[in-house]
C-alpha cells in the first residue's frame, strides 16, 4: 500500500480525533484461523457477490495473491477492526 509501517490501534484513534471526530467505536479482532477459512470453502454464501471482472485482471490477482501470503504468513501478528466514528 505504500505506507512505511501500519499503523496501530492507537494512531488511528489519533487520526480520527486529528480529524475531528467526536467519538469512535471499535471492534477490534484476529484474523480468521484455517478452520475459519475452510468453513467459508465448504459452506458459500448464496449472497456473495465477486465480480466477474476481478477474475479476469492478472496483475491485480497478482496483488491480490502477495497480499493472501503476507497476511497467512503474519496472522499471529496481525488482526483488523472495524471503526464507527462520528461528528457532532
């Protein structure tokens, strides 16, 4: 992505208060273990929608492919959250 290091938990609440959010809920978790990921092989979601496009870009799979072998590579150090920051 270009950025010279990702940033923690803590920057971004100190980005989203920079930018002058009055408040911010977070939920914060690991990312999904095999078994997860085998669950979501074996049981699809009927309502998941993958464009057709996406499949047919090689560099972007490419991308897509460095990116799946990072994150398996780093998945005890990693996790993802989910913001809700509002403005009063």
């Amino acid at each position: 992505c270009g950025l010279p290091q990702i940033p923690s938990l803590n920057d971004w609440i100190g980005h989203f208060d920079h930018a002058g959010f009055d408040r911010a809920v977070v939920k914060q978790s690991k990312f999904p273990g095999i078994l997860d990921n085998l669950k979501e092989l074996l049981y699809i979601d009927p309502h998941r929608v993958v464009s057709q496009e996406m499949g047919t870009d090689r560099e972007l799979n490419k991308v897509i492919q460095q990116y799946k072998v990072l994150i398996l590579r780093n998945r005890n150090h990693l996790g993802f959250g989910t913001f809700m920051v509002s403005k009063d």
